[in-house]
C-alpha cells in the first residue's frame, strides 16, 4: 500500500483520515450533538470565523482535515484557506476563514483544532530538524512511534514539515532489531547473518535494515549485504568508527538520544538518516485559535 502521490510527494489516506474523523466527532457529539450551541445558539445565526496562528513561527499542516470536519458537521460551511500545506506562518496570520450556519462551527470547532493543532505541531518540528541538516547529506526520518491510528496523517505531518519518512509499518521492509538478534542468537553464533539470509529468502523483493549496538554488530550486518544499518545509542565518536568500518557498503542511520541540539554534529559525521522518534511521539500541538464574528 503506497501513500506517495503521482509527484512523490506523500499523501493523506482519506479513507483513514474519514474514519478517524467520525470517531472524534462521535466521542465528542455522541446521541445527543452540542447541547451547549443547540440550547445557545439560534439555528439562524450566521457567522465568519477565522482560524488564527498564534505561534511564533509555525509550518501549516492539516487545512485539509480542518476543512473535512467543518463540512461533515455542517454542509453548508464555506471553508476558504488562506495558507498553503507547507507554509511557514507567524503570530497573528490567518490560516483560513469560515463562514456560514453559526452553529455547525461552534459544534466543528473542537474536533477540527485538534487536528489541525497536532499535525501543526509535527511539521513545525520537522521543520526545525531539517533545517539543522541543511547543507549535509543526512536526512531526517521519523519512525512508528506513532499515535495509534493516526500514523498517515503524521508521518503527512513530518513530510509537509520537510523531513522524510522511514518505513510506514511492519509489511513495507524487513527490521532485523535487537530482540530479533537476541532470539535468533538461540539458535547459536552469527544471529545477524542467519536473520538476514532468512529474511532475504523470505521476502525476496524487501529491504533489509539491522540495528547494531556495536561495531562488531556493524560488521557482521555489512557482512551480511544488508542496504541500511541503524546505529542504536551510539555516541559521535562510535558512528564515525562505523562510517570508515562500513565505507558505503550499506547506508547508515543514526537513532536513540538524538535531539534538536546533536542534529548539526551527527551531520557532519556523514551518515545517511537520523530517525528520531521524538518528531511524533513527543511535540507539543502548536496553538491555534478560531476567533467568530456574527455576521448580523
């Protein structure tokens, strides 16, 4: 199953996000729908809301979303974007206006930010640590350490924001990790080329990445014909051993510890990837407001 468009770039499964959206919608609305606005609110009011950046700096990411729950909550809605999936926006910019029925935005409003706010805050983190690559050749991946359920929409995110996404599940390339090894190890000495020959026989048409922990497990990968190599918890001085063991062999990534401040350094060791979890499973949603005005 491929999530890339026609031009490469990766897209949003709209059959997941749909499914997704009712569920939010449902534990938000259940039986009974927005008491709140259905008491308040006269059924004739008509509003224009705009929904505001109110970060410093912030990547746009998931308008689309927004705009889906709007018109599922409220067909009627007018959803006007005024940025662009990708853009970088400022305190005070305006993401995209709504008009219409006053009541379908109220009821909308929650579900939509919670979207939009999360998946903001994925690509303006991407952002970030791509910028901290520029001018090397080491890319910036994410990883599965995803909200259950949401992984396309922010492995999305982390692509809008400018870095690049590893593998999208268990199906799509062979993971030979520490646990595989240490099972595999069962079975005697050289559990990292037996994994490896298994696998390839297995999945002819995969790739193949190992996680080493050490240089003797580097070799023994590279050995083995692997394409990548995951350098886990290894400090700078170990990876730039494991660049010159390897010598372009297989392509190497770097995971485990990896913040925003070690990005530039890791860099300039030459690796091909740092992967880092922390761009999914640890950002903080970026703040949006939705301010209305009632159109009399």
């Amino acid at each position: 199953m491929s999530n890339l468009d026609d031009d490469g770039s990766y897209a949003i499964d709209w059959g997941r996000a749909d499914h997704l959206i009712e569920l939010a919608l449902n534990e938000d609305l259940d039986m009974i729908g927005d008491a709140t606005t259905l008491a308040v609110v006269p059924e004739t009011a008509v509003s224009r809301a705009v929904l505001r950046c109110k970060e410093k700096e912030m990547v746009v990411c998931g308008l689309p979303i927004a705009e889906r729950v709007f018109k599922i909550v409220e067909p009627r809605l007018e959803f006007d974007p005024r940025a662009g999936e990708g853009d970088v926006c400022h305190a005070g910019d305006i993401l995209a206006v709504i008009r219409g029925p006053a009541r379908g935005i109220l009821t909308a409003e929650r579900t939509a930010l919670n979207f939009l706010q999360r998946l903001c805050g994925i690509a303006t983190m991407s952002h970030r640590c791509a910028k901290e690559l520029e001018g090397f050749k080491t890319v910036v991946l994410d990883t599965r350490k995803t909200t259950p359920g949401y992984r396309n929409l922010e492995k999305y995110a982390v692509f809008t924001g400018g870095a690049s996404n590893h593998r999208i599940g268990l199906y799509d390339r062979i993971m030979i990790k520490d646990n595989h090894r240490e099972l595999a190890a069962l079975e005697g000495d050289g559990a990292i080329s037996r994994a490896v020959a298994r696998a390839r026989k297995a999945y002819p048409e995969l790739e193949i990445e190992v996680e080493a922990d050490t240089l003797e497990e580097v070799a023994e990968a590279a050995d083995a014909g692997v394409e990548y190599i995951l350098l886990d918890n290894m400090d700078n001085e170990t990876m730039k051993k494991a660049v010159a063991l390897v010598g372009g062999r297989a392509k190497l990534e770097a995971s485990g510890g990896i913040t925003l401040e070690r990005l530039r350094s890791i860099g300039e060791i030459g690796v091909d990837f740092v992967s880092s979890g922390a761009l999914t499973h640890s950002v903080k949603s970026a703040d949006i407001s939705l301010d209305i005005e009632v159109e009399k």
